[in-house]
C-alpha cells in the first residue's frame, strides 16, 4: 500500500507516519528528513539546503523529484510507503505520476490531515526529537513517559530543529498555501483523496486514519 500524507507543517504528517509504519509494515519517506540528512553532512549541497529551509522556503523540484525516485527503488519500499512532505508543488506532483507509472506503481489513499494555522505555530515550536532513533516528541502534547529518556530507545538526548522557530513556521505556512494546497483539487479530480481532523487528539487521529486504511 502506497500512500500521500498532505497538510501544512506541524498538522502531524510525521507523528502519524511514524505509527503507520509500524501498523501497515510500510517505511515513511519524509523528504524534510532525507533533506536534512544532506543538511547534517556539511556538504555544500547541504548548506545550500539549509539556507533554502531556514527561510521557510521550497528547495528545486528537480532535486527533490530525482532523491525520491531512487529512494522508492530501495528494496524497503517494496511492501509500500508513506510520502511524508512530498508531493508539495503541482510540477512534483506530475512527475510522482509519471515516476509511478514508470515503476509500475500507483497511490492508493492521498489523506489531508485538515487543521488550524492558528494551532501549528504552537505545535512546532514546542515540537523535539529523539537524537538516538528520530521518535517525535512535543512540549506539552506527546511528553515522554518519563521526563528526559526517549521511551522508544532509552536514551537522554533530544534534538530541535532549526526552522522550528516562529518566524520560519509563518513562512513555511504561506508556502504551503501558495504552492502545495493547490495539489489537493488534483488529487480532488483523480477521487483518490480523504480528509481526517488533524486537530483532534493524536490517538485519534491514528483511528481515523487506519479507518481509511483498513
Ligand atoms: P518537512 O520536514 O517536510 O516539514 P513540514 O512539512 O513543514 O512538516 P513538519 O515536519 O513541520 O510537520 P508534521 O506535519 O510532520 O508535524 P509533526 O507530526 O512533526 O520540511 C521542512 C523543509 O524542507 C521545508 O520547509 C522545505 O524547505 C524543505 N522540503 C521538504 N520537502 C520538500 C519538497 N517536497 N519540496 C521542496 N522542499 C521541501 O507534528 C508537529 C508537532 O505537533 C509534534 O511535536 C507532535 O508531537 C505534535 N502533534 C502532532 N499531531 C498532534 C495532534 N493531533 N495534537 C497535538 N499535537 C500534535
């Protein structure tokens, strides 16, 4: 089962793709995280990532739609994946129909996570992740069982983004509204498209979701 998680940042794309990898058996490709993997190896390429996405700004579709075709010919994929931040502008959502086509594959749910912008400013900026195995963490809304020690590994060490700050999340909502909510209306004509309330609880928002799932 292949899969499109849409939605503005902080409407809880990752937090959910992280529970339905470990339900559905199917592996989560977030173009953010693979992003800035280039970002953490210091390569030019990188700190041309990272200027891009510190301004709350879209990088190339060319070099996004290139990491994501061969990111799908990896043999983890085989069993089906999450798009987690991807497609975000109408050119990658084209090529994705092209790349799948190529590949013999296809999309089988494109779910928007429907929330309030007003709401996501405090969603990422109280949002932190596990250093050691990437479990997502917030503030106030999914604490730890234990202050401080990552329930999935245990460990004490957490991250925060840099572009979690309130400026760049107001700049990365603009962009979603400009160039990513228009895919909705195309995946609208090809009736592949669901909704869930992404203002709800998170558990309840993982029901919803495996409800279109099955
Ligand atoms: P990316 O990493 O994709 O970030 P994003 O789309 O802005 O999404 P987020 O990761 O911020 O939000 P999310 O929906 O995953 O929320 P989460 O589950 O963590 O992209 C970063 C940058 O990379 C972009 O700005 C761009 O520059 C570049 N980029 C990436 N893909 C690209 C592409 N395809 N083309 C071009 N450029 C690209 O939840 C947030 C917090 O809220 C968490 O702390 C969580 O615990 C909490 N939370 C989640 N759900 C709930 C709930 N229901 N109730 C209460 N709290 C909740």
């Amino acid at each position: 089962m292949n899969l499109i998680l849409m939605g503005p940042p902080g409407a809880g794309k990752g937090t959910q793709a992280q529970r339905l990898e470990k339900t559905h058996s199917i592996v989560q490709l977030s173009t953010g995280d693979m992003l800035r993997a280039v970002v953490a190896s210091g390569s030019d390429l990188g700190k041309q990532f990272k200027d891009v996405m510190d301004s709350g700004g879209l990088v190339s579709d060319d070099m996004i739609i290139a990491m994501i075709s061969s990111r799908i010919d990896q043999d983890d994929c085989k069993n089906g994946f999450i798009l987690d931040g991807f497609p975000r502008t109408t050119p990658q959502a084209e090529a994705l129909d092209v790349m799948l086509e190529e590949k013999q594959l296809k999309i089988e749910h494109v779910i928007e996570m429907k929330v309030d912008d007003d709401a996501m400013v405090a969603r990422i900026t109280g949002r932190y992740t596990c250093a050691g195995c990437s479990a997502g963490y917030h503030d106030e809304f999914q604490k730890p069982e234990t202050e401080g020690v990552c329930d999935q590994c245990g460990t004490g060490e957490f991250t925060r983004r840099d572009d979690d700050n309130a400026e760049t999340v107001r700049s990365r909502l603009q962009a979603y509204h400009d160039q990513t909510a228009p895919i909705l209306g195309y995946y609208k004509e090809k009736g592949i498209m669901k909704s869930v309330d992404g203002m709800a609880a998170i558990d309840y928002v993982t029901d919803q979701l495996n409800a279109i799932l099955g």
